[in-house]
C-alpha cells in the first residue's frame, strides 16, 4: 500500500479528494495515530523516557501533514470538507 506510487499518484492529484480524505486520513490515518498513540503510553507506562514517547507519538506526523497537503492540492475539495481535513490534523496531531 505505501509504494511510491501510493505517495505519487496522491501527491499529483490522480486520487480523488474525497478518497483522501474519507478513506487516507479519516479512516487509514486515524487508525495509525490511534495505534501510535497507544504505543507511546505503553511506552511511558513502562518507564521509557519521555522524549522518546513523544518521538513516536508525533512519528505519524510527516505522512498526516502529506496526506492534508495531498488533499488541498485536489480539485474537488470543497471549503467544508477542507476545514474537515485541517480539524482532522489538529485532532490527531495533539489528541
């Protein structure tokens, strides 16, 4: 799923946007933040340091911000599913 091609064909807009969005970030993308996040308080949880929790806590970062960037640059967004996608970034970015 995450071959270049998954990158590329994102990023050049041959996705449909509402396939980023509903399917890449909603489902796809939250599922990992919600695993990464429970990794990182395992990790607390079993006295890792904290630096280190954080790391992979913010890890999903980079392919998030892809993914919003991915979305932005679709021609079928719309301004309400727009302002979905960038509260979906802040919610799992500092939830």
């Amino acid at each position: 799923m995450f071959a270049p091609k998954y990158f590329s064909r994102r990023w050049h807009g041959e996705v449909d946007g509402r396939s980023i969005l509903w399917r890449d970030m909603i489902l796809i993308g939250t599922v990992i933040n919600l695993v990464v996040a429970a990794i990182a308080l395992m990790l607390l949880a079993m006295d890792a340091p904290t630096p280190i929790a954080v790391a992979v806590f913010f890890s999903p970062f980079p392919y998030n911000l892809f993914l919003l960037l991915s979305f932005l640059r679709s021609p079928q967004r719309t301004s309400t599913t727009t302002t979905i996608a960038v509260i979906w970034l802040v919610l799992v970015t500092f939830i």
